[in-house]
C-alpha cells in the first residue's frame, strides 16, 4: 500500500487556503517586479539615440549658421547671455565634421551614463 503523507500541502491546496490579503499581496509584487522589469532602459541603445539626436540637432545648427550667420550670432548671444556681435563665425567643412563627430561621442556617452544611473535607481 503506497503511503500517502496527509500533512503534505500542494501548491493547488495552499492556493485555497491562502487568505485574499496574502494572495494580493503576491500578486502585487509580481506586478510591481514586471513593472519594474519593463522600465529598464536598454543602456547602450539610449546612448546611440542620444549620438544620432545631437548629430542631427548638430547639422540643423551648422546649416543655420552657414545660411544666416547674423541671425544665429544674435540668439547665440541670447543664449549665452552675452554680446556676441564683435565676434565672427568660422565654419570649415573639417570643423563641422570634427564638432560633429566629438559632440556625438559626448552625447553618446551622456545618454548612456543617464540610462545607466536611471537603471541603477530602479
């Protein structure tokens, strides 16, 4: 004859058995943790967006200046609180690209830097 153990509970019995606080309570952190699953921020993939948003912010502020260098030498002076008029734009073709290329890589590695930290606080 097999013997049964009658203390044994199985999870289908202990499910019963648990109260409704105890059952929310496990239901809620599992929703808590899947939450908090679906917000991490793919770290490296933020950083690469950050690169390829700042390049294209980058080019739009290199054409502006080359077709209206007035107009932009007077808001750059807004934005930096200063007078800007005795100064003069110097835009190469090797400087555009070199600016382009060294504030992407900066911008990439801020945006993963943030996405990271952000990860690390979740």
């Amino acid at each position: 004859m097999p013997h049964i153990n009658h203390g044994a509970v199985t999870n289908r019995h202990r499910d019963r058995a648990e109260s409704g606080d105890e059952h929310l309570a496990r239901s809620n952190w599992s929703m808590r943790n899947t939450v908090r699953l679906s917000m991490i921020l793919n770290a490296t993939k933020f950083g690469l967006a950050s690169a390829i948003a700042f390049a294209i912010f980058w080019i739009v502020c290199s054409l502006l200046v080359w077709l209206l260098p007035a107009m932009m030498m007077d808001m750059t002076g807004h934005m930096t609180h200063g007078d800007w008029s005795q100064m003069g734009w110097r835009l190469s073709i090797g400087g555009v690209f070199i600016g382009l290329i060294g504030w992407s890589v900066v911008a990439g590695f801020c945006g993963w830097l943030l996405a990271t930290i952000y990860n690390k606080m979740l």
